[in-house]
C-alpha cells in the first residue's frame, strides 16, 4: 500500500520488519544497512538503531528533524537522514524513520514537577550553577523562553517577567493541554510538552524532550536562524526575542501598529480572508482552502513569539524557511488605521495579514508587497505544505469527471481551489482565485459552492452579496474556470 509522508512524497509503506531480518539485507534497503552497522561504510561500526539518525539510541523527533531539514538532498549520509544508504534523503528513508519512530515517556525529573493552577517557575542549585524550572498546568499553556543579553525573558499568560539571574539550565514543562512551548533564543532549553498535541518552536540547541508521533509531522519547529529579507548588516534578523524593530516589506504606504490584535480569536476559518490592494488572490485562495481542510496547518505555520514578533514558516526547495516580522502593516492613510492589503478577519485576527507580509519578504526575495501580484494556488499550497499539490486544467474534462474529481478531493479532505478564465462574467470575477467549498447533486443536477477571498460575492446573485459565498451550476462552473488546484496535504 501507499501513504503520503510529511513531505507529500508517494511512498510505499513498507510491512515492519524485525531487526534481525532487517540486518540480512533481505529487502532493497537492508543489505545497505546491514553493510552500515556491520562498519562498511561511513557511518562506522557502530551499533545504530534504524533511523536513529543522531545515534543516541532512540528513533525520535530529532531524528525526523534530521531527515526533514535534509529532504531531497544528495549525499547526505545517514547523519542527514539517508537510512538506506541509496544517496538521496526520500520517503525511502522516512518509512524507516516512521517504522521505528518510538515515542519516549516523559522524563522524570529528580524533584517529579506536577502542573499547579497557573504557570510558575522557580530556580533550583545544579552544580555547575543556577537552574530555570517553568510548570505549566494541565490546560493549554503558551510559554515562550528568550535569553536578551545577560536576562532571561519569561513570558506566560499572566505576563513578561525579567529574570536577571545567569542559568546554566533552562527546563519547561508544558503538562496537559495542547501547550504552545517557544524557546528560540541561541541558547539551549529543554522543552516537555507532556499530554496534548503540543507545538514546539525552539532553536538548534534546544531538546525536545517527549515528541508524539501526533506532533512529528507539523508541530515540532527548529529554527537555526531566521530567513534575512535584505543584506544589510543593520538590518539583520536575530534570534534573540526583544521585541526588535524588524524590516518591514517596501510598499509606498505607511505602517501602523497592530500588536494588540489576536493572532487567532477562534482558529483560522476560510472567512477569515479579506482580499486588499495587491493581486495575490492565489495566496488567499491557498489560505483560505488550507483553512477550511485542515486549519491544523494554518496554525501550525504562524506563532507568537512573546515579545510582539512571529515566526511564520514556508518550504522552499523541501527546507523549512523560518521568518521573523512584526505586526506593523501598511494603511492607507496614516490616520485612518485601515489596512491597505488582506484585511484583519472578522475577529479582528491578524493571521492573515501576518501570512501575506512574510510571504511579501519570501516569496521572490524582492521583500515588497509588489512582489505578490500574479500567481498559481498549486505554488502556494507546496510554499505553506511542503506537500504535493496538483494543478488540473478543465478544458476536455467532461462535466462528471470533473464533478467526481472536485467531489473526491473534497471528500479526502484535501484543499481545493479554481481559477476563472479571462472571459468569466456575473457573477464570476475574471482572472481571479476562489475557494471551492462544497459540490452537491441533486435531482441528477451538480451545484459548486465558491468562496470569494475579496470576502464578498462582487455581484447580486443569491440576496447576501456580503458572505463571500455562492452557488453555481456545474455548467457555469465549467464555463467560467479554467484549473482546479488541489493540496495533498
């Protein structure tokens, strides 16, 4: 059989096999391996565990982090996430990983910390100085850890605290909950997530202690520096959390302060988007689909920082690409606070916005919002998944195919998006991206529900030209869209 691993790759799932048979070289991959651990080749004679690719005798999350920052890379070596020894990191080398994946309990700590009622920390004596001990509780906790100097900043729901004291040891325990744990400093943490489906952003010298198999896949973020938008040295973007003013993307607008809006009020939902001043309806498409299919993945792209920045991720070239930016976003007056490109949602959120000014910096390296204009969902939907995404033109395809096409994506619960023809009329915008929503039969007749990112119908069609939303015929649908674009993520 076949699975899709996290980097959208077909791959054959293979039956796991006991270490013994494996070490014959009884399958394609077994007699690399089995040369690699007997010492014939540069992993050395060393007894390893397959894809422990750090050998430290567990098949864990550091492994898959391993084998994830080296997707698709030659040469690698088994250090690189290269199990079976064929040259290329793939999801070859990611079955093993996952067959051998075992999740380690929670380490104990000699004093056993238990949640209390609201997050707290104290300090204890080790003997090569001070320790840092932060309990959380057995709801869903946010804790960001950051090193400013010779500080260390602790930020909890409760507030920002200064600790002055030097420690040689920072340990945080998030508990139950679904915990959003964040340590990027460039110095080194431990991390616990305990329960829940956590979500961990942290940088290279950190240790995650206690990866689910839940988490490996999205939540577990290692940040070895932040992508740089320009190349002036003043300009540089540091892994230290002190809420710098960061470079903002060219645009001949001014900026204004956001910071006290929410990130997510009530998790990311395919109305959240608002189209603005820049033709990236491709991007918000891909946004608001992803939103709508998996808002997992929409929250597990974007995280508050503590000290009012975010890091937002993209793939580039199979490698997770980490930015840093702040909340100022470009109006269209400066005084009058209303934003000139993707609007807050609803909620007043800011996810959106955040999105398209990091990928402003990203998407060609050009750091100007001019940069977004013209695109496909297909492109966006590998930037933001690192999956496989498809791209399907509709000319030639009867009216069931694509009927039973759109109706299987949806049901598998992938993205799906479509792009209108130049010739598109009422109530289709031409040129522009939608989100496709739903498809239903009825009476031997197909109707295609769309979602508008400009965040309204844009013609009188079915009485709430505001939602965003309406319903066509296929034949309509067939008539007035050129490709459909389907993530498989």
């Amino acid at each position: 059989m076949s699975s899709t691993s996290a980097s959208g790759v077909e791959i054959a799932v293979l039956e796991r096999l006991e270490p013994r048979t494996l070490l014959s070289g009884s399958t394609p991959w077994g007699e690399a391996l089995a040369h690699a651990i007997a010492g014939e080749s540069d992993i050395g004679a060393v007894e390893v565990l397959p894809g422990d690719a750090n050998r430290d005798g567990q098949v864990d999350g550091l492994d898959y982090n391993l084998w994830s920052d080296n997707y698709l890379a030659a040469g690698a070596g088994w250090e690189g996430g290269d199990f079976n020894g064929d040259g290329l990191v793939d999801g070859l080398d990611y079955n093993i990983w996952s067959q051998y994946y075992q999740p380690q309990p929670d380490p104990a700590p000699p004093d056993d910390p238990v949640p209390g009622s609201d997050v707290t920390w104290h300090t204890e004596d080790l003997p090569g100085g001070l320790g840092l001990v932060v309990l959380g509780t057995d709801g869903a906790d946010a804790i960001t850890v950051s090193r400013s100097g010779d500080s260390t900043i602790l930020i909890t729901p409760a507030g920002t605290y200064t600790l002055t004291e030097t420690f040689v040891s920072v340990e945080v325990y998030g508990f139950g909950g679904n915990d959003l744990l964040v340590s990027i400093s460039g110095a080194a943490e431990a991390l616990w997530g305990g329960e829940g489906i956590d979500s961990f952003w942290a940088d290279s010298l950190d240790t995650i202690a206690d990866v689910e198999a839940a988490e490996a896949e999205w939540n577990v973020h290692q940040v070895t520096e932040f992508y740089q938008p320009t190349d002036d040295p003043a300009e540089y973007v540091s892994l230290e959390l002190a809420g710098q003013d960061i470079v903002d993307p060219h645009t001949s607008s001014t900026y204004a302060d956001f910071s006290g809006n929410p990130l997510f009020v009530d998790g990311p939902e395919y109305d959240d988007i608002h189209q603005g001043g820049v033709a990236d309806c491709y991007f918000l498409a891909a946004l608001s689909s992803l939103a709508q299919s998996d808002p997992g993945i929409i929250q597990q792209m974007i995280a508050p920082l503590g000290d009012g920045t975010y890091a937002v991720r993209f793939y580039g070239a199979g490698q997770a690409i980490y930015l840093r930016i702040d909340a100022d976003l470009p109006v269209l007056y400066p005084s009058l606070p209303y934003i000139k490109y993707a609007r807050l949602s609803p909620d007043g959120e800011l996810w959106v916005a955040l999105a398209e000014k990091a990928y402003a910096q990203f998407r060609y390296g050009q750091n100007s919002y001019d940069s977004l204009a013209y695109g496909w969902m297909d492109t966006a939907y590998r930037q933001i998944t690192n999956s496989t995404a498809s791209r399907t033109y509709t000319a030639g395809v009867s009216g069931e195919q694509l009927a039973e096409y759109i109706a299987g994506s949806l049901q598998a619960g992938h993205a799906v998006s479509a792009a209108s023809t130049s010739t598109a009329s009422d109530p289709i915008a031409f040129n522009h991206a939608y989100v496709v929503k739903s498809i239903e039969s009825a009476g031997g007749q197909w109707s295609v529900t769309l979602y508008n990112v400009h965040g309204q119908d844009g013609f009188d069609w079915d009485g709430n030209r505001y939602d965003g939303v309406l319903t066509i015929s296929l034949e309509m649908f067939r008539q007035s869209f050129s490709a459909l674009c389907v993530s498989l993520a």
